[in-house]
C-alpha cells in the first residue's frame, strides 16, 4: 500500500527530460519515478549485500 509522498526539487530542464522519458515509456510521471527509484535501490542495495525491504513484501 502507497501511503507516503515524497517530494523531489528538479531543475525545469530535468523536469521536462523526467516527463518525456515517462511519456515515451507510457507512464505517468509518478509512476515512471517509482520505477527507477526502485530500479536505483534494488541495485545499490544488492551491491551493498543488503536486503531491500520492499522485495520482501508480501505480493498478492
């Protein structure tokens, strides 16, 4: 369940470039940042050989 908001602070170009990038993928912005986000944290945690808490999640 998604309860939290989190706030990013973009420059315009980087926002413009964010929201063509998830247009092209057929996203929502929020979604196509979720996305990568959790892309970013599964590599870099793995990396770190630590868990990542949200693969753990119960999936229905």
């Amino acid at each position: 369940m998604k309860t939290m908001r989190i706030e990013l602070r973009a420059s315009p170009a980087e926002k413009d470039a964010f929201e063509q990038c998830a247009e092209i993928a057929g996203m929502t912005l929020s979604v196509w940042m979720r996305t990568c986000l959790r892309q970013s944290a599964v590599r870099e945690l793995e990396e770190a050989s630590q868990p990542v808490p949200f693969l753990s999640m119960k999936r229905v």
